[in-house]
C-alpha cells in the first residue's frame, strides 16, 4: 500500500523529526543500534507515522516529551507501533522494552523519496509469539520477517 507525501508534508516531517531529536538528546543516553545518522532516522519514523497516520486518517502524535512513548498512534482504541526503515527487505525489529507492555498493532514502512510503502502489519501477541530474540551489544530486538507480516490490505 502506498502512500504518497507532498512536498509540505516532507517538511513537517523533517522538522518534527529534527525536534524529537534535539529534545531527546537533552533527557535521554542513546541507545541507538543502527549506524543511521541520528536526525535521519528521527526523520524516517516521523515520516512513517506520518504515513501511516494519513492512511488510517487519525492524527499523527506531534508531543514532544522527555521520554519516547512506545505508542505512536491509535485507530479504533488500538495502540499502534509504527517501524521505518529505507530498506526494502527490512525485518521487523522490536525492542524488548514492548514485550512487557506491547502495542495492539505494530506496522512495518519502507520510505523513499516523496513516498512511504505500508509493507504490512501484526498484532502484538502473534508477534511475540512469533518473532526471534537476536541479542545485541546496546539493545537486544526481537525479529519477525518481513514475508510473516500481514498485508495492509488486510488490515482490520
């Protein structure tokens, strides 16, 4: 499912996600796992929520605050975890902070240039019951294959 971004909503993105970057280098120790520039990858979940937000047609989340909220969206009383990436095979990688309290949905993007592939979607419990725990240096993520997640069109 594709999702087109115009060109003004590319920059609310990428002010957005230059905020919550600023602000959370003044509260938090980055825990960062990816070797992406920090700002950008701000910028790329921005820009996934802003997607998918536009898809579902609720309100992105626009709050800055002192600590990351696992939540980024909710549609129709669920909680939703949006997962950005540029990668077109991307897995999708969960921290275990979300095993102890997990959202109802999480969504898998690919973002390119002016747009954002809604790749597909699971619930959180099948998640869990699914996915692999690959441990890691900084944050151990559970993993789950891209070819395991729903498909948007699917999506109830």
């Amino acid at each position: 499912m594709r999702v087109m971004l115009n060109r003004h909503e590319q920059l609310i993105c990428e002010v957005m996600g230059t905020v919550r970057r600023k602000n959370a280098m003044q509260f938090n120790s980055d825990h960062q796992v990816s070797k992406q520039n920090p700002y950008d990858m701000d910028i790329d979940g921005f820009t996934g929520e802003f997607a998918v937000a536009k898809h579902l047609n609720v309100m992105v989340d626009t709050t800055i605050n002192e600590k990351k909220n696992p939540i980024d969206l909710i549609w129709n009383q669920k909680t939703i975890d949006v997962k950005s990436s540029r990668n077109p095979n991307v897995d999708m990688h969960v921290t275990e902070f979300h095993k102890k309290s997990p959202c109802d949905l999480y969504i898998q993007v690919v973002l390119h240039e002016g747009y954002a592939d809604l790749i597909g979607w699971i619930d959180g419990k099948t998640l869990f019951e699914k996915a692999t725990l690959k441990p890691h240096s900084i944050r151990s993520s559970y993993v789950l294959p891209q070819e395991e997640l729903y498909a948007m069109e699917d999506f109830k």
